[in-house]
C-alpha cells in the first residue's frame, strides 16, 4: 500500500491510474515500477534498480541525488533512459509520507508515437484518461489514410503504366508501334547512339487473307512478331509498322554482316509454314535495310524511306531476301524515287 496525504491506494490501483510510476526508496532503489514503465526494461524490469542510474537527468541540472530530487518535489523533471537516450521522457517526484521515498510519475509526452513502436506498446499500456490514447488514436487514423492513400497512388501508378504502354504497344501483337518506334528514334538520334533498322514486309500475307480470313492472318501476324523477337535481343526495338509491316531497329548494331545474319535467319524461319486449323499458311519476306553509319546527318524519316527503297528491291528481285540501301542507289536517294500506289505489296 501506498499512502498519499492520508490517502491509502493499492499498487494494482497506482499501476491503472499512473502506469508509468516509480516508487523510489531513500536509498535511489525503485521499490516499484508501474506496469508500463516496467516494460522500459524488457525482461528484467526496473524493480531494485537504481533510480538514477536508470534514467539520466536532465532538468533540473541542479539536481543529483534522490535527497535533491525530494527536496525540488513538484518540480517538472526531463529524463531519458540511459540505456535508450533517444527515447525523452517528462516527469515530476513527490515525496511520500513518512520519509518512505519518493513517488515518480513519468510520461512520454510528445515522444510517445515513437516509444509505442520502439517498445511494443498499445493503448492498453496507458490510463483511458491519458491524453496520449488520443494521440495514439490520431495517429493511428492518420497512418490508415496515408496507407490507403499509398494504396490508391499506387493503383493510380498501375493504371498510368498500363494506359502508357497500350499507348505505345500494337494490341494484336504485343510488338512497339508506329508511336514508340518515333521514340526510340528520336532517342537515338539525340544521343548520338549507332543503330542498325530493317524495314520487313511479309510476302504473300495478303492470299493468306483472302482465302483463310483475317483469323488466320493475324495468327500469322502473331507468329511473325513471335518469330522477330526471338531473332533480336532485349535492347532492339520491334515494330509493328502497320499491316504486315514490321521495323527493326538494332542498338549499337551497324555491322553489316551481323545485320546480313540476322535477316537471313529470320527470313528462313518466316518461310516455315504456319497451320491455322490443320492448313498451312505459306508466306515469306523482304528486308530493306539501312544503317546510321552511313548518314552525315541523321534523319528518321529519310532512313525509314531509304529502307523502304532497299525493301522494294527485295520485293522486286524476288521476294523472300534482303536488300541493303547502300547497294541500291545509296542513302538518301530515294527522295526522287517512284513511289507506287498504296496497297502493292502481297
């Protein structure tokens, strides 16, 4: 029992109303520790520790002994634990009745957010009439807005990312389209970058067509995009140019050899027939192909026609080959070139 004033409270009442209590002996030693202040010290508790080498005191700094800190009861008290100093604590002692020691009540003040996490501590740790509970409560709303807000940032995210790359994706084929490949383009050209582009038509896609129907053509469609992007690496850009047109465009690859290899791969592969319901669908392609080492001045729409010259002489020779730009007239050369009408290519 304790006696406050002529008043006798059970430790289990001090524990509910100041959980955060200590009762000091003359000698320093804490007799007693509140069910909260005890947890300060996780699994030894503060019982028969000494009460100031336990806490640090900080204010008042005139204060060094327990004699002192009876003699200044009353007085506002700014401690830390020492084996915690990040943790600030407030607190005012009162000498009890009878020279039986001192009574401290400490709290965490605005501290208290930080010391529930670092401790494990709930609402249940402290009086419903602390003010503290509200505070908990207020922090505890503010942290299922924040997360809830973080929740809707990132469906919002997930939505920006999705409608960005519908944007910039053909949807038949999962391949670049029309709008990212200007991208990428005007990417390299800014940074200077060497690359490599083929312009791919597929041969005979248009009989495909007409006598299986546009279901087998985009299966086609499907299998040819599969086809290039097993035949180029992560970094190269494929395009679904529109149609049964594709562009390739190779980073940092202007050899025209390895180039040469490439198409010739691809080519063979895109002669494979391709069964739609038990029925083959037979097409080929022609490649023209321009590379970046061969222009003063880069241009994108002026490789793009010279490809598309250097693909006219595939389709022209034969079908089913590749045609570099540099051994068709030269880059740039195209500008006065007959252009046929649209719709010529099978």
């Amino acid at each position: 029992m304790a006696e406050l004033t002529g008043v006798n409270l059970s430790l289990g009442a001090l524990d509910w109303l100041m959980p955060m209590h200590a009762i000091v002996s003359p000698t320093g030693h804490i007799r007693h520790a509140g069910t909260t202040l005890d947890k300060l010290r996780p699994g030894a508790g503060l019982t028969g520790t000494r009460f100031l080498e336990t806490f640090e005191l900080r204010r008042p700094r005139s204060v060094t002994t327990i004699a002192d800190l009876g003699a200044a009861g009353g007085t506002r008290l700014s401690l830390r634990l020492r084996a915690r100093p990040d943790v600030p604590l407030k607190g005012m002692a009162l000498p009890l009745p009878g020279d039986a020691g001192l009574l401290v009540n400490l709290s965490f003040g605005i501290a208290a957010v930080e010391a529930v996490r670092i401790f494990g501590l709930s609402s249940g740790d402290f009086p419903p009439t602390d003010l503290t509970i509200e505070m908990l409560y207020l922090v505890e709303a503010k942290e299922a807005v924040m997360q809830e807000s973080r929740r809707l940032n990132l469906r919002l995210q997930g939505a920006k990312i999705a409608a960005e790359e519908q944007a910039y994706t053909d949807t038949l084929t999962g391949l670049k389209n029309r709008r990212a490949m200007d991208m990428v383009m005007e990417r390299y050209v800014a940074s200077g970058e060497r690359f490599g582009l083929m312009h791919l038509d597929l041969d005979h896609f248009k009989e495909v067509n007409d006598s299986l129907g546009h279901a087998a053509g985009d299966l086609v469609l499907q299998e040819a995009a599969r086809i290039l992007i097993e035949e180029t690496r992560v970094d190269d850009a494929v395009v679904r140019f529109g149609g049964d047109e594709f562009v390739l465009i190779f980073h940092r690859l202007t050899d025209p050899e390895q180039l040469s290899r490439v198409a010739s791969r691809i080519l063979k592969r895109l002669e494979v027939p391709i069964l739609y319901q038990d029925l083959p669908c037979r097409i080929s392609g022609s490649i023209g192909i321009t590379i970046s080492d061969d222009y003063a001045t880069l241009d994108p729409d002026q490789m793009l026609m010279d490809a598309d010259m250097a693909l006219y002489a595939s389709k022209n020779g034969g079908r089913a080959r590749h045609t570099f730009v540099r051994d068709v007239g030269g880059v740039g050369q195209c500008a006065g070139a007959v252009v046929p009408v649209v719709g010529r290519r099978q």
